[in-house]
C-alpha cells in the first residue's frame, strides 16, 4: 500500500495495442481526469498475432472471435486505439517487443512510475512490477480470491455463481496481491459470458479510476478476506463449455442475475 505521505504523480499503463480494452481504459481514465503519464505497449510479430487468434477461437468461438476482428479495425480506422488516443492527448508510448523482459524494466525504470495499471498484459515477473514505487493495479474479471486465473466468471458462472470485477494489487502470485475493491456485476437472461466480460472490463476501468483517487487521498485500505476461501487459477473454458454457460445463462439467469 502506498504510504500516507507520498503523492500519486506519475501513472503508467501497459496495455496491447489492439486490445478494445486499452481503449476502454484510456478512455476512464481521461473521464475521471486521472493523468496517464506514459502508455508502455507490447508490440508483436505476425506469428504471435496468429497465435492469439487461434486461442481467441478457442475460447470464444468464430462468431465472437470475428466480432472482435471487427471491433478491432472498426477502432483502428476511428483511430481510437490506446496508441492513437494517447498520441492525440500527447501521452507518450513506448513500443517494447515483450512486457516481461530487461527492455520493459529498463523503460520503467527510467520513467519511475509511482503506480502502474494493467490494462491487458500477460502475468508480469517481479522485476517489471517492482519498478513501481507505490505498486501495481490490476482490474480482474473475477470475485477474488474464490476465482482467480483467466475465464473466472465463466467459472462461477458455470458454477452457479454471481460473476464480479477485483482491484488488486499485483504480488508474485496469481490474482492475491492486496484486494482493495470488488463488485458483483449484474447480468440478465439475454447476456453470454462474452458481454458478461465486457461488462466487468468497463466497470473495472472505473473501479481503478475510483481506486487511484482513494489512494492518493489516503482513504482506501485492503479488503479482509482472511476467512475467505483462496479459490483454484482457474484457466479459460474451450468454447464448447463456453457455450453450455450461455445456455445456463439463457434458462436460469444465473443465481443473482437481474
């Protein structure tokens, strides 16, 4: 936790550069006039482009996989990706070719962030998030600590359980840095685990933003969830399973849906 005493002046966010959550963030960030000083992304080769696309399609199918294709150039063309918004908003960038190597630590180190915020990015060695003084946020689509990993709503949502949003900061393990903010997020008969997600990224940029502006004014402290039960990493459910969650969507609403 950052102490009492320290200010919150330099913010910096590692994100994608195509990722529609980038924007998402940006975007947050500027409507709740939190300053981004420097946007760190990682750039990738054609083969590694191809690789998360065919994880895409795993986990979520042609349909949505093109939907977000779609989304993508749709942004690009708009230019309002989280590059071409922070070269309008003259935030700088920087172009580094994997978070996790001595390239990305040697850039953070030079721009001594007080904070860093996860917008979209793999799990990040001690080196990269250490070079935070005051830590780094992470906004995870999930109700930690019982789900953690990637697909966690899902998870609980096949499980029979309301899907949430965390603020967290990152520590060495998966998803049990310091908890500091959750919500359940509200779902209906008409969702899929797809919208359900969208829904718990825009609200976690928020929740971030919200945390950012309680830490700097010393009025937020971690949640106490020592008698709460440290949930499995989870890992994404391949589509098929996917698709039975919808169903379960579809016939029941979920336990807490709207």
């Amino acid at each position: 936790m950052p102490s009492r005493d320290t200010e919150i002046k330099k913010i910096v966010i590692l994100a994608y550069p195509d990722n529609p959550v980038g924007k998402v963030f940006f975007e947050t960030f500027m409507k709740y006039d939190v300053p981004i000083s420097a946007i760190v992304v990682e750039t990738m080769d054609t083969e590694e482009n191809r690789g998360r696309l065919f994880e895409k399609v795993k986990k979520d199918g042609v349909l949505e996989t093109l939907r977000r294709i779609f989304s993508i150039l749709s942004m690009k063309l708009r230019g309002a990706t989280i590059v071409q918004l922070a070269r309008e908003q003259a935030v700088p960038v920087f172009e580094v070719a994997q978070f996790n190597s001595p390239e990305t630590i040697a850039s953070l180190e030079k721009l001594k962030p007080d904070l860093l915020c996860i917008a979209s990015a793999p799990i990040l060695k001690a080196a990269v998030f250490k070079t935070a003084t005051q830590g780094c946020l992470n906004a995870h689509p999930g109700w930690l600590p019982a789900y953690r990993g990637i697909g966690a709503n899902a998870h609980a949502l096949m499980q029979g359980q309301a899907p949430g949003v965390s603020v967290h900061f990152i520590d060495a393990a998966i998803d049990q840095g310091a908890l500091l903010k959750r919500e359940r997020v509200p779902f209906n008969k008409k969702d899929t685990v797809a919208k359900i997600n969208d829904r718990a990224v825009a609200r976690g940029a928020e929740m971030m933003c919200e945390t950012i502006l309680e830490l700097a004014a010393s009025s937020i402290s971690p949640i106490d969830i020592n008698d709460e039960v440290l949930g499995p990493v989870y890992r994404a459910l391949p589509y098929q399973e996917v698709k039975k969650v919808n169903r379960q969507i579809r016939q029941s609403g979920g336990k807490d849906a709207l």
